[in-house]
C-alpha cells in the first residue's frame, strides 16, 4: 500500500511539473507572437512586463531604457508597482551608468540581507530581492530589464526572467534603431528640433485638428537678428552655438502640447495649439525676453524678430497662415528688430491671400 501510495504522489507531482512547463511554454509562445505584432518600443516594453509579473507573480518590473541621447536612463513601470518593492524605485537623473547590469553588462542580482560592496544607484535601496537583466543585442546593451520582489528570487525565477528578456532584447533593439533613425530623420542635427519637413507635417496636422474642433491655432515665426554678423565677428562656431542655444531656449520656455522647429538657417517656427491671437502675442513676447536675457559665452547678447498669425483670423489654410507669420515677421525686423508683430488683414481682392481671410 506505501508503494502504491509513493507512485500516485511521483504521478501527481510528474504531473503538475508536465502543467507547469506546458504552461510555461504556453506563456512564451504568446509572448513571442504579441512581440512580433507590436509596431513600438513602448508597447513591447508593456508586452515584456506584464509577461514577467505573470512569471513571477507578486513581482513588479521595470524596463529602464537608454534615451535617445544615450546619456540618461528612462524607467517604464508596472502598473502594479506601487504594491511591490518597486515603490521606492530611483527613476530620476538616472545614467547608464547608474545601473550595474548595465554597467557590468550582465545578470545583477541582490537578495536580502546581502551587503554590496558597490551598491546600484538604482535598485540598491529596494527592500526584498532584485534581479536585473541587461538588454544586450548585437554586441550592445541598450538598457535593463528589473524584477523586484518582496521574497527571495529562486534560481527557477532567475532563470525565467533571463528567458523573457532574451526572447524581447532583439525585438526592443530593431524598434530602437527604427525608432531613433525616424527621429534623426525628421529632426535638426545641431538644434535637435524637429526639421522643416516635420513642421510641415505637423501644421498640417494641428490645422486640420483645429478645424474639426473649432479652436484657435497661433503660428510664430521667429528669425535670429544679425546671424551673419556673429558668423563674420565670432565665427560659424559661434553661430551655430547661438541657434543651438536657441533651440534649448524654445524647449525650455514652451508648453508640452506646443511645437517648434528649426524652419531653416536662422528661422524658427512656433506652432501654439488652442491658442489665440492675443495669447500667441503673450507667448512670442514671452520667447523674445527669454532670448534677449540669454547671454552667450564669447558673443554676447543675442536677441530675435517674431511675426504672429493665428487661424482662423488671419487664414484658413496653413501655408496662408505660414506666409501671414512670415509678412509679420518681415514687419518686425523692418520695425528695428528685438520685437514682436502681429499679422495685418489682407486688402481685399490680395491676389497674395491663398485662402487668407480678408
């Protein structure tokens, strides 16, 4: 009867082992196959977490990830992070550096109760146990992949969680570099805004929406005073230092929902969503003292010209509008430059209009 009893319990547990590893299996197939249906970085890193906190349960997960300038670390989290050790998770001012598996370049672990001799600026305060996985493809370590969970992690779970970072580490690596060569084709390379080909696309864009919506859409053209002037005096150098500068200043000054861009050699273009005449006043007045108290090394105050034209009241169409800012921008700099003008009506019958309102 003890024998009998022996071989149903080698039966049963052969058994749950078969179930587990069926439906471990089971999970990677559905991870592999979501991942090869994913068309972003962002929603494979959602796809990769929400697989580890079904491997591990009760785990949370983070993806830190490499930004485009390749100098700082972004974190994404779960959604259940809060409830896991990750709640005390450092995800500000992060360098690649910070983190030891990306660091080192392999697996890092910590369990509880072991002291470090160096400790990881980003995971080494988190309570309970921590492993973390490089995102290495190609030669390349692109980020880190970190599970944290109040237990001890088993050798099973560390072995699991190498598993699905290795199955998402080439899918993650092809949308990065899809992803940062659509970038650098649609931006500036030295004031890292977006080019004039993407304005383009983005007033088209933005008009069409505040047509649908029947809100205001402010255009600011913005011209450097005097570029070649500093170019003769300083150098192109020089020059170049004080568009970049520039560019810094419009990222800095700007709300999140606005847009600028480089539109070519001196000239900026602003686009400013639900925003009227008199508020995209108020912006580029607000744009033109920040640049005028921007002193730069070597040159030396720098100041700028804006026109202002806004739709629907100065034109329905976005090249209209576009050559409305421009007419007001030509007024400024005749006006004496450092200043800010607002487009004019059209005389009637302007064969100039293009769909400009009179």
């Amino acid at each position: 009867m003890a024998g009998i009893s022996a071989r149903r319990v080698a039966l049963l547990i052969a058994s749950a082992s078969s179930r587990r590893r069926s439906l471990r299996a089971k999970l990677r197939r559905e991870l592999n196959e979501l991942l090869a249906l994913s068309t972003s970085e962002e929603e494979s890193e959602q796809l990769l977490i929400g697989h580890l906190e079904r491997i591990v349960p009760g785990s949370g997960a983070a993806v830190l990830r490499r930004d485009n300038g390749d100098d700082r670390l972004e974190a994404k989290l779960s959604g259940n992070a809060e409830q896991t050790p990750l709640r005390g998770l450092r995800t500000d001012q992060l360098r690649p550096r910070s983190c030891l598996a990306v660091r080192l370049g392999r697996a890092y672990e910590r369990r509880p109760g072991d002291d470090p001799l160096l400790e990881c600026e980003v995971c080494g305060k988190l309570a309970g146990a921590v492993a973390c996985e490089p995102l290495r493809f190609g030669g390349q370590v692109n980020g880190a992949v970190l599970v944290a969970d109040e237990q001890r992690l088993g050798d099973r779970d560390r072995a699991r969680i190498h598993e699905a970072v290795m199955q998402a580490a080439p899918i993650l690596a092809g949308q990065r570099s899809l992803s940062l060569a659509e970038r650098r084709a649609a931006s500036d390379a030295l004031t890292g805004l977006p080019n004039r080909r993407a304005a383009d696309e983005t007033i088209k864009r933005m008009a069409a929406h505040a047509g649908r919506a029947l809100s205001p859409l402010g255009v600011v053209r913005l011209d450097l005073d005097r570029l070649q002037q500093i170019n003769d005096s300083h150098g192109r150098e020089r020059g170049d230092k004080a568009l970049a500068t520039i560019g810094q200043v419009l990222s800095a000054t700007l709300r999140a929902s606005d847009f600028a861009a480089r539109y070519g050699g001196q000239e900026f273009l602003i686009l400013l969503p639900d925003t009227d005449r008199r508020a995209s006043q108020d912006v580029a007045e607000k744009l033109r003292r920040a640049i005028e108290r921007t002193n730069m090394p070597d040159i030396g105050v720098v100041t700028g010209s804006l026109g202002v034209a806004c739709l629907p009241e100065d034109a329905v169409d976005p090249e209209a509008l576009i050559r409305k800012a421009e007419r007001a921008l030509d007024a400024a700099k005749a006006h004496g430059r450092n200043r800010v003008e607002a487009a004019q009506p059209s005389a009637a019958g302007d064969p100039r209009g293009g769909g400009e309102l009179a």
